[in-house]
C-alpha cells in the first residue's frame, strides 16, 4: 500500500505516513509534520542539546528512503552502525550501512526476538566491521558511547587479563569477543563515535535499518 499523505497544520505543507505507522494508531489523524512536532512551541524552552538523542526514524517510524529524502547533513563516507531495542530486553534489531561519497556500497540488517538494546548495537558494529577490507583506512561509526569505549579503551585490558574486568565478568563477552578480533584484524578501521539522532543522514539511516524488522518497507 503506498504512504497516506496529510497536510500540516502548522506549516501547511504536505507529508506523508506510511500504512505501517497508521496501523499501530487506528483512528489517529495526525495534525503535524514531523519537523513541525520536533520544534519546541512558541516560548518554550530548548532543552540541552537541542532535543538531540532523540529518534527520529523510531518516532516515525521512517523508512531508509524517506530518510534520504529528509536528511543530508554528517560525514557521507564510513560504515554507519546502530542497534535498537523495544523494552530492553526486548525484541530489537540492528542495522550498518557502508558509504562512500554518499552512495550506499553494502547495508545489512536484521533482528532478535529476546535481546537487549547493547548486543544490537554490538551486532551492529561486527557486520559493520565485517563489510570492510582488513586492509581499508575506514571510519566505523556508532552512536553507542559503550561500544565506541569497550572497543577502543577497555576491551585490549581484558583480553590481557584472560577476558576479565577488575570488577567482574564482561558483559557480551561473546559479542565484545567478535568486535574486538575484527578490529585488530583490520589496524585502519577506527572506530568512531557520532552524536545520536542529530541529523546526520547516514546514522538515521543505520538506525532506520536497525527498525525495519517492524516495518514492510526497509
């Protein structure tokens, strides 16, 4: 079925839902566009950062060609990675994307039904890894602050220590495992925070493939 197509209230211009999104709210006409509903009302105050860590593709549940349509902002080349969860645990899904000059080379995607929000964005960033070459001067992105850290900080003081922290076991050991073996063998793969849901294309975009498992369209 193709996308409903609304008119905003506010603004006045048209946009579009997909059948996806109606169903989950049967009897919702929706009275705004997104950009609209993502602006603070008249007086209001911002909130730090301007909102950001915010999903944009969860909230409306886009898919990957309307995000390429609605954002063009962030770096357009590197591997892109995400992870998401619905109830942590929950059933959740991963998404990673590889671009160079803007264009998509290789996406992958895929779901859990019994998982939590950390090993989706672990998951994300193996098959993000895995689609580069061992011997590829890349950026590997997530908007995982514990990934970024677990990879590039504290996984090579584990390893050392029989895969063991100070304080305990290491949580996804086996996912932390895999990560980490894919970096060291790929020395110019660097890993790469990217502030989440600001905007940046390419993160949107990994993100919308980490929600496609809820959606007909990718």
């Amino acid at each position: 079925m193709p996308p409903t197509e609304f008119t905003c209230q506010v603004c006045g211009n048209g946009f579009s839902l997909s059948p996806a999104v109606l169903t989950k709210y049967p009897n919702w006409t929706p009275k705004s566009c997104m950009n609209c509903r993502e602006k603070p009302a008249p007086g209001a105050k911002a909130k730090p950062g301007g909102g950001r860590g915010r999903s944009v593709t969860r909230a409306g549940n886009l898919t990957t060609t309307e995000i390429l349509l609605r954002f063009s902002s962030g770096p357009t080349d590197g591997v892109f990675t995400d992870g998401s969860c619905q109830g942590n645990p929950g059933p959740g899904g991963w998404g990673a994307v590889h671009v160079r000059d803007g264009k998509v080379l290789e996406q992958r995607w895929g779901s859990d039904p019994a998982t939590t929000n950390n090993r989706m964005e672990l998951t994300a960033m193996i098959e993000g890894l895995a689609m580069t070459a061992p011997d590829e001067a890349i950026e590997v992105y997530s908007d995982s602050m514990l990934v970024v850290n677990t990879l590039t900080k504290w996984a090579s003081s584990w390893a050392a220590r029989g895969w063991k922290r100070k304080e305990g076991e290491v949580a996804n050991l086996d996912l932390v495992q895999r990560a980490y073996e894919l970096m060291q063998e790929r020395p110019k793969a660097r890993v790469q925070w990217l502030r989440a849901h600001d905007g940046s294309r390419w993160n949107e975009y990994a993100d919308s493939l980490s929600q496609a498992y809820l959606r007909e369209e990718v």
